[in-house]
C-alpha cells in the first residue's frame, strides 16, 4: 500500500496544488483522484495500527521484567523480577519454551516492520513502546546467555 500511496502522491500533490493556486474546487475526475488516495491512505492506516497493536500484544509478557521507574542498564534483579524467574520454573517446560518461540517470532517481526510503521506515520508514543519492548527481549536474551554460561560453569566445577 505504500507503494501504491507513493505512486498516487506526485498527481496528488499537482491536483492540490492547482486547486490552491487557481482558488477552486476539483473536478470530478481529480476529486475521484483525490477520495482514491484518501480511501488508500485510511485503509493503510487501519492495517499499520493493527499491525503495530499486535505486535505490542505479542511482545507485552516482555512488560512484565520491567519495574516502575527501574533503569534499563545492568540493575540489581528486584523483587518482582525474582518472583518472575519463580513463577517461570513453576512453568511446564513446553508453555515455556513455546512462549519463548512466540517472543522470537514477535521480536523478528517487530525488527522487519519497524521501518515500514515508522515511514507510515505511526504513532510516536506507540513506536516507542515498541522499541522498548524490543530492547527488553535483548535484555532478557542478554540475562538467559548469562545464565546459561554461569550454568555451564557450575557444572565444570562439580
């Protein structure tokens, strides 16, 4: 739809320039050139924010390892995030390991549209989110290597 938006905005462009500078209203032909465009806009519009509303959905369990006001560098692990790692090894391994494929898949997508939300003119505060969320799968990739390695090192040591 982009693409489609950028082939129409040079004759949208001349057709709203001429009707300011000759001080009146379309014909018929542009106007139809005009609602087309209009249509296209508002239906790229609704499936960008769908899109981006799905994505914040798909990536919001990623919420639940930040606290209030806590800083995003290394932090000492607060109280809430101890009871987050508890309830996870409460967890059966398979709904585990298959919201942690569905995070991968979320953050993947959320990497290849980033680009094509912000170009579409999404929300600011909403692309923001995003792009904590998606610096908090880093994190959280960041804390299971580490875990994983200092694992790795307690079994050399047994």
């Amino acid at each position: 739809m982009n693409r489609q938006l950028l082939e129409l905005n040079p004759q949208y462009h001349a057709i709203t320039t001429h009707l300011f500078l000759e001080d009146r209203d379309a014909r018929p032909q542009e106007q139809r050139a005009l609602d087309q465009r209009n249509h296209l806009l508002a239906q790229r519009n609704q499936l960008r924010d769908l899109l981006l509303h799905a994505l914040l959905a798909a990536l919001s369990p990623l919420q639940r390892l930040r606290t209030p006001g806590a800083a995003r560098s290394a932090a000492p692990r607060t109280d809430s995030q101890g009871r987050m790692r508890h309830d996870d090894a409460d967890a059966p391994a398979d709904e585990t390991s298959a919201q942690s494929a569905c995070l991968t898949q979320a953050y993947q997508d959320a990497l290849e549209q980033l680009d094509i939300l912000q170009d579409s003119g999404a929300p600011c505060a909403l692309i923001q989110q995003l792009q904590c969320l998606m610096h908090d799968y880093k994190a959280l990739l960041t804390r299971e290597r580490r875990l994983d390695d200092a694992t790795t090192q307690c079994q050399r040591l047994d």
